[in-house]
C-alpha cells in the first residue's frame, strides 16, 4: 500500500514537472528580451540556483578535467538548443514550437543508433516517417510560420544530440553536476557570441515584469523542475517517464490558449499535423515497449 501511494505521488511530482516544462514556452513569450539575451539570464540564474542547491546539500562540484571538457562544451549545445527554441516562439507561436520541437524523437531514433554503431530498429523508421508526414502537413498550411518551424526541427535537432550524450554522461556522473557544469558551458559560450556579435553593446537592463518572468523561468523552470523530475525518475519506469513527458506539447499549447486565446488558434491543417505528430510520438514508446515485452516472452520460451 506505501509502495502504491509512493508510486502516484512519483508519477504526480512528474506531471507537475512536466507541466513546468510546458510553462517555459509562455515565459518566453511573455519576457520582451531577445532569444540571446533571454537564454544568456536563464543559463546563469539556473547556474547559480544550483550552486545555492550544491551549497545547501553540502555538496562537492569537484570533476576531472575530462569530464570538465566533455560538460562544459555539451553546454554550447544547449544554449544554442534554447537560443533556438525561444525565437521559434517569437517569430511564430508557442503551440508551432512545442509541435516541431515533439520531432526530437524522430531524430534521437535516428541519432542514437548512429552513433553507438546499432541497427535502426524499423519501428523507429516507421514512427519517423509519420513524424515528418505531421510536419510537413504543418508547412503546407502555416507558411507564414516557416522560420518559426525551421527553428524548432533545428532546436529538436539539437535536442537531441545533447541528450543522447547526457545519456551516455550521466551514468559515471550525477544528473545534477553534469546540468550544473552544462549552465555554465552554456553561459560562456553563449557569451563569447554576444562578445563577438555586438550583443553586448545591446539594452541588457531588465524591467520589473522581465526580471520577475527570468527568475521563474531560471529558478523553479530550470533549476526546480530538473531536480524534481530527475529524483522521480530513478523511482519510476522508463516506460512511465517517456509517455509521461510526451505530453509537454500538450500542457503547452493547452497553457498558450489559455493564456494568449487567439494569438493562438492556428489553422486546421495544422491542428491535423500536430495530431499526427503528437499521436506518433505517443504510440512510439507503447508499440515499443509491447515490442520488447513480446521479444522477452519469446526468448523466454526457447530457453526452455
């Protein structure tokens, strides 16, 4: 009965976090600065909130200087990963960014195989090429939005990449460090463009209303929800947290309609595309698992 309960409040806590990460697309929305400058105040709250997370659990940072390398230049990947994620939202709307941004399954089923030298599975083939029919249903219909579209698969891409790489990272080295080493990768190449590009020299001051949205987004966005959702999902299925955190273009286009009402209504077509889209990405860890499960079963049976 503890072990039932536990399990719910885990599955709940992820929903939540889930949720949050839905929320960021709105933030981005509503915070006037541009994408370099919003990602560049985001990478370092989120980089200090953790330092204040290290300080309170009395946590050391130390990491080898490989590690270090291997951190801090995957951190390029993900500030270039938001720097695209939050222009697709400016030069479109939040619901187009979270449907294209759903293709990061088609190109880590693509990716990863690719990378550890294995055989793409032909399920993965099939699901990514529903995918793509999703998305170009999209283009055909909301061609005013073809930055906006072309930004999210980029934002997906690197997504991806970035995650596959965590994955591998992350099992000789805590979530937590590696996130926090990320920030600080990301915050310093993300300036050194900003050096480069004149960005600098551009308004960084914030009003109130900016500087209240980039602390929610940094903190409780970033820093909060990562904690959060990696504690629950040591504690739950792979199957539960894939199929749960599919659902984070859902929570935000439903928080973009409810929040921005018709800056967000989009055309049919559209609406047909992100349900081919969303409908792939949820099917593919089900089909997967029951894949799997058949496989074990079949296994199983020889063996005996």
């Amino acid at each position: 009965m503890i072990s039932f309960f536990k399990n719910n409040q885990n599955v709940l806590i992820l929903h939540l976090t889930v949720l949050i990460w839905g929320f960021t697309g709105i933030l981005g929305n509503l915070i006037s600065v541009s994408a370099i400058h919003l990602v560049w105040y985001r990478v370092l709250i989120a980089a200090l909130s953790l330092l204040v997370y290290f300080l309170f659990k009395k946590q050391s940072i130390a990491v080898s200087k490989i590690d270090f390398i291997k951190f801090f230049m995957t951190g390029a990947v993900v500030g270039l990963h938001w720097v695209l994620f939050f222009y697709s939202i400016k030069v479109s709307t939040v619901s187009v960014t979270l449907v294209t941004l759903s293709s990061l399954t088609l190109y880590t089923a693509i990716l990863e195989p690719i990378l550890y030298k294995r055989r793409i599975a032909g399920l993965e083939i099939v699901v990514g090429l529903i995918i793509i029919l999703g998305i170009y249903t999209i283009f055909q219909f909301e061609t005013q939005y073809l930055m906006g579209i072309l930004s999210g698969l980029a934002c997906a891409f690197c997504a991806s990449i970035f995650s596959i790489l965590n994955s591998k990272m992350v099992k000789s080295a805590s979530a937590t460090i590696i996130t926090f080493y990320e920030m600080l990768g990301a915050f310093f190449w993300i300036s050194v463009f900003m050096l480069f590009s004149g960005d600098f020299n551009s308004q960084l001051a914030l009003g109130v209303q900016d500087s209240l949205y980039l602390l929610l987004l940094g903190v409780v966005c970033t820093a909060v929800a990562y904690v959060l959702g990696v504690a629950v999902m040591k504690e739950l299925t792979a199957f539960t947290v894939a199929l749960t955190t599919n659902l984070e273009p859902v929570y935000g286009i439903l928080l973009a309609v409810l929040i921005f009402g018709q800056q967000e209504t989009m055309s049919v077509g559209f609406y047909m595309g992100s349900a081919i889209v969303l409908g792939a990405v949820f099917l593919y860890p089900y089909i997967k698992t029951k894949i799997e499960r058949r496989q074990k079963e079949l296994l199983i049976r020889k063996l005996h």
